[in-house]
C-alpha cells in the first residue's frame, strides 16, 4: 500500500532506465512525492488505488507496448494527466500517442526548465479538476454537483437538486420541465474515434448546449452520452420551441474533433406538469427509450414529434 502524502503532488514514473529515475528525483522539489514502477501490472494498480497529479510514461518502456499502457491508463483514470517522455518527433506517432491518451510530451533530453512548465500546466489543469467535474467547467452545475465524477453520485445529487427546483417551483405556482438529452449513436461514435476522442466531443457538446440555455436552467451530465436539463416552465409550445432550439445549435455546425470534423444530433424527451421527480424522469426516460435506433427526435410523455 503507498501512503500518499496530502501536502505533495504524487507522480507515478513508469520507466526501467535508471538515469530517468535518477534525473527524475534530482531535479523534482519537495512539493512532488514520486512513485516508480518498472511494471505494467503494477502501474496499472497504482492508478487503480492510489490519487495521482501525474503520471510520466517513457516511450522506451519495453515490457509491453506504451501507447497500448497509455490506453490502459486511461480507462482506469480519464482525468490525470499523463506525459509522455520520448524522442520521437513524427506528426504521426504524436497523433497515435494523443488518441491513446496523452496529455503532453517530454523530450528524452530531459530539461528541468522544459520538466518545470509541463508540471506547472498540469498544475494547472489539476486545479480545474478539483473545482469541477469532467466536463471542466462548462456545464453549470451546484457546487456539489461539480465536485462528482462518478455516475451514481452524480444520480443521486441530480435527484437532490431536482426536488428542490420542483419545491420552489410548487410554492411559487410554477411548473418545471425536464428534459433527457441524447447524444444520438453515442455508443457506436465512441467505438469509432476513440474513448479519449468522445470524452472531449461530449464536453464540446456540453459547450455548445449551455450557450442556448439561460442561467438559471441547469445542465447535468447524467450517463455516457446523456444529459438532464431542469428548467422553468411557461407553457408547452415554449418548451418544444426551446428544445428544437437546441437541436438546432448541435446540427448546424460540425464538432472540430483533431483532425477530423464530427456532426452530431440529439434526441429530447420532455416531461412536464408533475410535481414528483421520480415521475419527471421515469417518463422522459421511457419515451426516449422507444427511439434508440432513430435520430434527432422530440417527444413528449405521450406525443413525438420531430
């Protein structure tokens, strides 16, 4: 078991060159508490059981693949960041590197100066983690709501927050809308460009939703691909109107995604007039259901349009 220390960052080194390892503890302050490994299983354990700031990858890591690593990590962790140390400058193996993963490079002829501002933007970024989800800010959210990253818990704070949108709502006489939001074949998106890929898309999404919507109606991701909106009520036409809206502003212009383009669509399901929301989300959520196989679809509890 490592014993993770609170007042430093942790990096995991995953090399079997000693001069890396040397260099390594040489030139990294106090402020840095590091973990070698020269194995892949153990490498995988690690990012499993332990919080890391950091991991550091040599690219001439020879017990297994490191790009195939690369991706292994990645699944286990989608959030910390992971650079790469290697002398390879070819477009086409740093285009291979990011898809697998990697957050930044390191040159083999290692500089503390170059060592110093990668470490300081990853700083950076990690600090924009803790204040938010995933989504990196740009989906508004409660303070709770954007310290989760984990599925469940972001369930059960949605529930939380929804009842509370729905008890204000009944004692000020107003109604509340909810809506599911569809990434349409997310699934088979995600198959083609790549886990890393789709979780940038998804925040582009999330990016391009949140610009149509007024501050106080509030964007939540929900599962891969899904997003739950709550927003105030005026009537049922505006409802629609709003999210034909937000069809709109997700077809008309294609996700930039690297090197490629992506256009993307979304189905809505909208649940009005209950006051419970188990009752809001089981209907919103059973209506799009019904339509796994179409696309950029509009349905109400008990009538589809498109």
């Amino acid at each position: 078991m490592i014993l993770e220390k609170p007042d430093q960052l942790t990096l995991l080194l995953i090399t079997e060159n000693p001069s890396i390892v040397s260099w390594m503890r040489k030139h990294l302050d106090e402020s840095y508490f590091l973990i070698k490994t020269d194995r892949e299983d153990e490498a995988l354990q690690i990012v499993q059981s332990t919080r890391l700031n950091f991991i550091l990858l040599d690219s001439d890591f020879e017990a297994c693949n490191p790009l195939a690593l690369c991706s292994k990590l990645r699944r286990t962790n989608r959030v910390v960041p992971i650079l790469l140390i290697t002398g390879k400058l070819k477009k086409t193996y740093r285009d291979m590197a990011l898809d697998a993963g990697v957050t930044d490079f390191l040159n083999t002829r290692l500089d503390p100066e170059e060592l110093e501002t990668r470490l300081a933007i990853g700083k950076k970024a990690a600090l924009e983690r803790d204040k938010a989800s995933r989504f990196s800010g740009l989906i508004k959210m409660t303070p709770k709501l954007a310290a989760s990253q984990d599925f469940l818990t972001n369930k059960r704070l949605l529930t939380e927050e929804a009842q509370r949108m729905l008890s204000e709502a009944q004692a000020n006489n107003e109604n509340i809308a909810l809506l599911t939001i569809r990434a349409d074949h997310f699934p088979e998106l995600e198959a083609e460009i790549g886990m890393v890929a789709a979780d940038r898309l998804q925040q582009a999404l999330a990016e391009r939703l949140e610009s149509v919507l007024d501050p106080d109606d509030l964007l939540i991701p929900y599962s891969n691909g899904h997003f739950i909106l709550l927003m105030r009520q005026i009537n049922d036409a505006s409802t629609r109107a709003i999210a034909k809206t937000l069809q709109t502003s997700v077809s008309q212009e294609p996700f930039c995604m690297e090197r490629k383009s992506k256009r993307m669509s979304i189905s809505i399901a909208i649940s009005t007039g209950g006051s419970e929301y188990d009752q809001l989300i089981t209907r919103a959520t059973n209506a799009l259901k019904k339509t796994d196989s179409m696309a950029n679809q509009i349905l109400s509890v008990d009538k589809e349009t498109t």
